[in-house]
C-alpha cells in the first residue's frame, strides 16, 4: 500500500516539494505525451476553474458559447490521465470547501459521481489547505477532509509541482465507506471536523475515450 500522508510533515517547503515529486513519479511514472496533451496540462495548471466550471454545464446541460473553446484542451487532459496508472493500492487526501453540500450530504454506502476531473494529494496536510476555515462559513460547516482509497492500476496523472497532487480524470466515482470525527489540518490550524473514507471508482469505459466527454 503506498501510503505518504504524514511522510514529508516536517520538511521544508522545498524539500517536500522535491520529496513529493518523486513519490509521485514512483506511484504514477510519467508516460509520454503529445504536444496537444502537453498544452492541455499547463493550461490545467493555470485555468483549472474554468475547465471544471465548463464540465459541470456540459454535464448539467446547461453550456455556455465559450465552452466550446475549452473542449479541446478538456479532452486532450482526459487523454493524458488516461495513458498511465497507478502502480500501487493508495491512499491519496482531498479537502472540500463550502460549496460542497452534495459530498456533506451523502449517506454511507452512497457513490459520488464527479462530472469534472478529481484532484487529490498524497499528503493530508496539503490537502487540509484547501479546506476553507470555518470563520469564513455561513452556514457555520466544520471541516471536511477524504481519505481515499485509490486501487492498483487505476488511471490518473502526477502534476509535478502542485504539492503531490495527483489527477484523475472527469467522470470517477467515490464510494463513502465511513465517516469519522478527527482533528483537521487547515489553513487556519487545527479544527475538529470529519475526514470522510472513500474508495475510489474509475470512469466508465466511454469516458476513457475522451471523445465522449
């Protein structure tokens, strides 16, 4: 089981940068990519907002005109998250924010489908900042973090640089195995809040075909 979730806590900045690079090279070694697929990353890097909000309309079926200039590099990404796998069972982090009542209101047992791709981090504390403090939440939320499970061979991108994180592709699934009450690591310090166990699922087998996005 590669699990580093508490592994670089006490390194520095730069040197858990560098440590997480290469943890993330080992669970996902880098296939190659064309140069479209390449573009497609960097401009992840730089608009992931814009793509998300782009697969959340085609989803909903509510487009905008400018969505369809996104399609190309949307699924160029697809492409590239879908050439390589995980080398490893996993256990990979991700914080919730605010806006995400539909994660707070599943039930166990209960299957999330994310229309959009799915960031994680292999390191709790990295993804406990993009947990948003409870002094800035109206309503008043505590702080949700997920535990997931992510199984052998399954598709996903290591973005070197982004503090480990590690991408999977539009349309997977979490499962909700468990809830627990636990401290949580924010940007604002430690909070109680709940970390959610979950267990990765793949996308459907048309959706590794980007062109069915």
């Amino acid at each position: 089981m590669f699990d580093v979730s508490n592994l670089v806590r006490d390194l520095s900045q730069a040197d858990k940068r560098d440590q997480l690079n290469k943890l993330g090279d080992q669970l996902v070694p880098g296939a190659s990519l064309d140069h479209h697929q390449r573009l497609a990353v960097q401009a992840y890097g730089a608009s992931s907002t814009s793509m998300i909000a782009t697969l959340h309309r085609r989803h909903a079926k509510t487009p905008e005109p400018d969505d369809a200039n996104e399609m190309p590099h949307i699924r160029c990404l697809q492409s590239a998250c879908v050439v390589q796998c995980t080398t490893d069972d996993a256990i990979l982090w991700r914080g919730w924010g605010r806006r995400d009542a539909q994660v707070r209101n599943l039930q166990v047992g209960a299957v999330l489908n994310v229309p959009c791709f799915l960031s994680t981090s292999m390191c709790a504390v990295e993804a406990g900042r993009f947990v948003y403090p409870s002094t800035f939440r109206i309503p008043r939320f505590a702080p949700l973090l997920t535990r997931i499970t992510v199984p052998v061979g399954s598709p996903a991108r290591h973005l070197p640089g982004r503090e480990g994180e590690i991408l999977f592709p539009a349309h997977s699934s979490l499962k909700l195995t468990a809830v627990i009450a636990d401290q949580i690591n924010t940007a604002e310090g430690l909070e109680s809040g709940f970390i959610y166990e979950m267990e990765y699922q793949q996308p459907p087998t048309r959706y590794l075909d980007c062109n069915n996005l």
